[in-house]
C-alpha cells in the first residue's frame, strides 16, 4: 500500500509452481462451515478462511485462493485483491522461522535496530527479507506491533515475544534451533 | 497499575485493578471478581436506561476522538426492524499504543461482558470483536474467554436465561493499521479491502453489512460494566479538572522512562508528576526533550507543554497537543527529532490505504524528504515544502490518516526547528552536544 516502493519479501521456494491439494475437508471445512454462521453474508468469513489457508500451508497460493473464492462464491480476483491489501498474509513460502520486527519510532528510540543487526548476524541472513542459506530463518522489518512498551517485540511465526535486546537474541533463536 | 511495574499509590486502577492476576482471565475467576454482575443487571434494565446512566456518567470513547458514548449509543434507533451491531474495535495499531492488547490478555471477560451490554444498549444481538492479527495472546484468551461464556449461557440466544439473544464473536484482522479506521473496520469485517467509506452515511444509519452500527473501542466498552455497578455519579466524581472529562483513563507509556508500562490515573492528573513519579522520570544520565501524549497522530509536545498539561481531553489540547490513544511516548535528549519523525512518516506512508491522491502522494514524498534531512542531504527548502506538503495532506482526504502524518511533522518542525537546520546545514546530530546545549 501507499506511494513507497516496498522489498519485495519473495523466497525462491519452488512450491510456488506445485498443483493445489484442498485445503478445505474434513475438520477444515467444518471449521469454515460454522464459521460463516456468523456473519449474514458468506463473504465476510473471507479473512478467517484465508488464514485457515495460512495456518494449514504455511502461505496463501493462488490455488488456495481460488478454493476460497469458490467456496465463498467469489472470484479468485476479488480473492486476490484482498490478500494483497493485507500484510500478514504471506503470498510465497517463507522461512520455517519468519522473524518480524518492529522499527517503528517508540522501539526505534530504543534500540529497535541494533535487534535488527543482532538478528541479521545471528540467523545468517545478512540481509532483511532474504532467507538464511538453510531457508529456516528470514528477518524482516515491521510497522508497531502494539507492545511499544516492551521494546523490542517480536514475532517468530505466531510467537509474540517481548524485551528483545541484542544480547539476548542467541538465546532466543536457540529455542528455533 | 503500571504493570508490569508495582501499582503506584496514586494510580486509581478500576479497569486495571487485575492485570498480572493469571486466575482472572477465566470464568471462575472473573466471576469471583464480581464479573457479569453488570450485565445481569443491564438485561434487566431498558436498553434506554441503559444509554441514560452511560450518558450522565459523561463517558468518553477511548479510541482517540473522545465522542461521548452515550450520545454515540443513543442514535441506535430502537424498533427501526433492522438488525444493529456493535463492533468492538480492538485494531490497536498506533504507535505507542498498547493498553486495549493488556485489558484483553488480562481481563478477556470483562471485554465480554462490555461487548453484551453495549450490544444489548445499542439493540444489537451480534457484536464482533475485530482484533489485529498480530495480538496472537489476546486473540487466544480472548476465545477461550468467548467460549466460556458460551458454554455458560452467559452469552448466545438465551442470555443469561432472560431469552435475549447477544453474540459475541472475535474477528482477527491480517495487519493493516488503516482498518483500525471505523469505516475501514467495516469494510475488512465484510471481507474487502480495507478501505475507508466516505461519510456520510455515519455508520449508526448504515454500518456493517448496510446495517445501523456503533463502534466502539475495548476501553470504553469495558468501562460500561463499572458505571453501570457504581453509577454515573461515582465514574463522574473521578475527575481533577473539568466536568467534560471524566473517569479513569489508561495510558500505555513507552520510549525512553524508566517505568514504561500502562498506568490508570483518573482524568485531569499533573502529567508532570505522572512523568517523573509514576513513569520513574528518565533513565539515569538523560533529560526528557519531547512527549508524544496520545500515539503518533497527536502533536508533538516540548516538555514545557508536556509539564503543564493536565491529563484529559481539554488538557491535553490547551497545551499544543490532544489526548488520542493515551498513548504516551517519552524522547529523551539522545534522540534526533528529525530521525524520530522520518521514521513516524515512514509508517503513515507506509499504512497509507492509497486511495486518496494528497495522503498516498503526501505521506510518501513528506517521508522521502525527511529521510534525506536525517541522513544530511537536506537543504533549506525543504521545511517549506514538508510544511507545504504538510498543509496539502490536513483537511482534504477521505480519512484522517492523512492529516495523522501531517501533524507530527508541523509540530516537529515547529517546535525542534534547529534540530533540522543543523542536520541541513551539515552538523550531524550528537547526542552529548545536544544534551549540553
Ligand atoms: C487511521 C485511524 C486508525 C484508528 N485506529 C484505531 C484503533 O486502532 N483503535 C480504536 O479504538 N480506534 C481507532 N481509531 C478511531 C476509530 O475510528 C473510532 O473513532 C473509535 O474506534 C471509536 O470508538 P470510541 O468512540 O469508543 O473511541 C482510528 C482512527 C483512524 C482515523
Ligand atoms: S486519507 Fe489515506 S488512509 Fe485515509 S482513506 Fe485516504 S488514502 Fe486511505
Ligand atoms: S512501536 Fe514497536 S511495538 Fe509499537
């Protein structure tokens, strides 16, 4: 979104080209099922569907977009356009271990990017968004993660994890070993 | 109560009084803490009566407007033959801003019983709770908490056993601070890009899914449930300055204090004193140099305003800034203003929706200019056109984001102007000549 160029966050996973195998059946759909009970139009069970999809294969392909978009009787374009407003929705394979960042001022100023540089050297990544040689780890930058007060946070997958320093960051990665 | 510090004794923790307390995130807990007792109550009072106490109290929503909630509640026209909904708007996203994340990991089921009375005020029988993505703990306690209620017939279509219907659903959001916006909200709970709507029509006429909808913030839905048990009297008294603002107020404090933390003090507190009592001052060897009050969107204030605000909405807004988010973001003299606000551009450009020209092009290019003073490649025109830029981006968008980016940089360039010119006229920042100067 808006008028900056943003890193293009792309791992060179060949997954990308693999023939989709559905994700909705069995305890999946169920969940979808009652899921859309909630809402009085189908379509508003689109952001939990595509995070069944995340959940279940790690990124949200166009395969598995055009599944939801059948199932929420949509197209896989308007399906698209969504998945790419939002941020968290992965549209590649990532690493194992997808490691976000804030940088935002509040953990700016306090020394949000040393953590950066810390765990730039420490997963062998060198460099944000590209994956480490062993495609376990890839470290990227993010917007405030809404823990400004415990500086730095953040995210290993669905792991939150608070006070991160430069020196504690070995420490950290050693429980993604 | 400053957690994750001690709560301090001038602190007045209402909605606070049980965080770092692991028993009352469940049922059993809650309940033994006097939880849902509100809303047994409220069923059993008219919807009206309801809006009347939360109106008296003078009640204020804690989402950064400060619109009164009674009045907000009251344009829910009952009887109308349409569905209502209530959202609860639990997006927290603006910088320096956490205490909606702590009332949810720490009290789910207050939020619970705050969604069922607001719904039930309002003539909802579905409330969604809209949380970000990346709160993965609130989310989690936040369903357990949803689920027990369920399982307890506390919720669902016999609330309480009163024959009521209240749903109460947790919607997760997929990273986007716009969709923190209102009509934004709506827009991605329905399963589109999250887009701002064009006002009018104001969601109470036609909200979520078409439908007459009122928003509202964790906060201030939580504060429903005290006002109700003690009344608009006991909420009104907690007030040290004027009668418009009243109550306790969270505040998460963040930045470069020794005690960051969220803290409860009642409305109209010295913020001086909250500063340097209650936050612990700065870290040893500093001096503070600027407050932000109330998330990034608010003015910056130098630390005379900052010193002589009173803590409320008024307060804030007669010392240069406003009370927003209440989230409080403290610099201290090590800090370069101008790298502070480049990299406060650099969100704004960044969470821009993009549909409007001024806020896609303004936030974008306000950000690449302060980028190239921080990094000394400035020159002397470029304030002029940052506060060109700046006049272009206030008033004329679909949504205030676009002036949220302004106002830091006006602010920043008003009030820390000789920060920017020496940067532009070659001397680099440095944190010790300026601690001296
Ligand atoms: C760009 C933008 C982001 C916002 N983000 C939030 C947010 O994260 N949480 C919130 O409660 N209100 C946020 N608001 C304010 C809401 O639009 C709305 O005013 C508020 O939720 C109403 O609730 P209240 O009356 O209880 O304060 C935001 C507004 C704008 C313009
Ligand atoms: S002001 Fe910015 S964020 Fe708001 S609607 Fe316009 S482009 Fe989108
Ligand atoms: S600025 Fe880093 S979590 Fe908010």
């Amino acid at each position: 979104m808006g008028g900056l160029e943003s890193p293009d966050y792309a791992s060179h996973d060949s997954g990308a080209h693999e023939p989709h195998t559905p994700v909705f059946t069995g305890a999946a759909k169920r969940e979808l099922d009652e899921l859309i009970t909630r809402y009085p139009k189908k379509m508003a069970a689109l952001l939990p569907a595509l995070w069944i999809v995340q959940r279940e294969r790690g990124w949200v392909s166009d395969g598995g977009m055009a599944e939801v978009a059948e199932l929420l009787e949509l197209t896989p374009a308007y399906v698209k356009g969504v998945v790419t407003f939002y941020t968290m929705y992965h549209q590649h394979p990532v690493a194992k271990y997808f490691i976000q960042v804030c940088t935002t001022s509040p953990c700016g100023i306090c020394g949000a990017d040393d953590v950066v540089k810390s765990l730039l050297r420490h997963t062998n990544t060198g460099e944000l968004g590209v994956p480490s040689p062993d495609g376990k780890f890839a470290v990227i930058e993010v917007e405030c993660l809404g823990a400004c007060g415990f500086a730095t946070p953040i995210m290993i997958n669905e792991e939150f994890i608070e006070s991160v320093t430069p020196e504690n960051v070995p420490a950290i990665l050693a429980r993604f070993a | 109560m400053g957690f994750p510090h001690e709560s301090h004794q001038r602190e007045t923790a209402v909605l606070s009084q049980h965080f770092g307390v692991a028993e009352a995130r469940t049922l059993d807990g809650w309940k033994k803490r006097g939880g849902y007792q509100a809303l047994e109550k409220a069923l059993a009072m008219a919807p009206a009566d309801i809006v009347t106490v939360i109106k008296d109290s003078g009640l204020r929503g804690r989402g950064g407007a400060g619109f009164p909630t009674g009045m907000k509640w009251s344009f829910m026209k009952p009887g109308d033959g349409k569905p209502h909904y209530l959202c609860c708007n639990a997006d927290e996203s603006e910088p320096g801003t956490f205490k909606d994340r702590e009332l949810m990991r720490w009290t789910p089921h207050a939020l619970v019983e705050g969604c069922a009375i607001g719904a039930y005020a309002i003539g909802a029988e579905t409330a969604y709770v809209y949380i970000r993505g990346e709160f993965t703990e609130p989310l989690y306690f936040m369903e357990q908490a949803v689920k027990e209620a369920y399982a307890a017939g506390i919720i669902g279509k016999n609330a309480m056993g009163t024959g009521k219907r209240i749903d109460v659903h947790v919607h997760k959001g997929a990273g986007a601070y716009i969709c923190g916006e209102e009509t934004a909200l709506m827009n991605s709970l329905e399963g589109r890009r999250g887009n701002p709507r064009i006002k009018p029509p104001f969601p109470a006429v036609s909200g979520l899914f078409g439908m007459p909808t009122t928003i509202n913030n964790v906060e201030t839905l939580i504060a429903a449930a005290p006002i109700l048990m003690k009344g608009a009297d006991w909420y009104k008294k907690m007030s040290l300055s004027n009668p418009k603002s009243t109550g306790t107020k969270l505040y998460s404090v963040c930045g470069n204090v020794q005690r960051p933390g969220t803290y409860e003090v009642v409305m109209g507190f010295p913020f001086r004193e909250f500063l340097y009592d209650l936050c612990g001052g700065p870290v040893s060897g500093r001096k503070f140099k600027a407050v932000i009050p109330g998330g990034v969107s608010v003015p910056i204030q130098s630390m005379e305003e900052a010193e002589a605000s009173l803590m409320d909405y008024e307060g804030f807004v007669e010392q240069g800034s406003m009370l927003g988010s209440g989230g409080v973001i403290v610099i201290d003299d090590a800090q370069s203003m101008v790298r502070v606000i480049a990299r406060i551009a650099r969100f704004f450009a960044h969470e821009s929706c993009a549909q409007c020209t001024q806020c896609r092009e303004g936030t974008a290019w306000a950000t690449k200019i302060l980028e190239r003073i921080r990094d000394g490649q400035g020159a002397m025109e470029d304030l002029d056109t940052l506060m060109d830029i700046s006049e272009n981006m206030t008033g004329k968008t679909i949504c205030v984001l676009s002036d949220s980016c302004a106002t830091p940089i006006v602010s920043g360039i008003k009030k820390f102007r000789s920060e920017f010119e020496s940067l532009i006229q070659g001397r680099m920042f440095h944190p010790v000549l300026a601690a001296v100067a």
